[in-house]
C-alpha cells in the first residue's frame, strides 16, 4: 500500500497554524485602548438587552462610547503622525 500524503511543508501549512509575529503583538498593543473600550462598550449594551434601560444605562452608555470615539482618535492620529507622507 502507498501513503499519500504531502511531498513540500508549504503545502500542509496553513497560514492560521503559526504564532503571531513581533510586528503583530506590537499592532495588537497599540490597539487595546480601543478594544478595551469596545468591550466595555459592548458589555454596556448587554446589560440593556432584556430590560428597558434606566437613566444609568444611557448614561454609561454614552460614557463608554465617547471612550471609544477618544480611543480611535488617538489611533487615528498616532497612526497618521507616524507616516513619512503626510507633510
């Protein structure tokens, strides 16, 4: 009986199956303020799914997604001021 199976690595390699990069846990950590606050965000909006939500709520809610705006601002700008063609 012959096995088949795959003569180069490349080919049973699949791109998910490696670790990230350096340069991929360094995008990642600049990005967790943002994602902090989208959890947040979205733990907030949870909280309302099944009930009417009180004054409390909304105000929360509002909290956090002004946290979320300040967090992809922030981004935003460090990302702009980080690249040589913006003059």
């Amino acid at each position: 009986m012959r096995h088949i199976g795959a003569v180069q690595a490349v080919v049973t390699a699949a791109e998910f199956d490696r670790e990230p990069t350096a340069a991929e846990l360094d995008a990642i950590e600049s990005e967790m303020p943002l994602i902090t606050a989208e959890l947040e965000l979205l733990d907030a909006q949870i909280t309302t799914l099944d009930r009417t939500p009180s004054p409390l709520d909304l105000r929360r809610i509002r909290r956090v997604r002004q946290r979320v705006l300040v967090a992809r601002r922030e981004l935003t700008n460090r990302g702009v001021a980080g690249s040589p063609e913006v003059a």
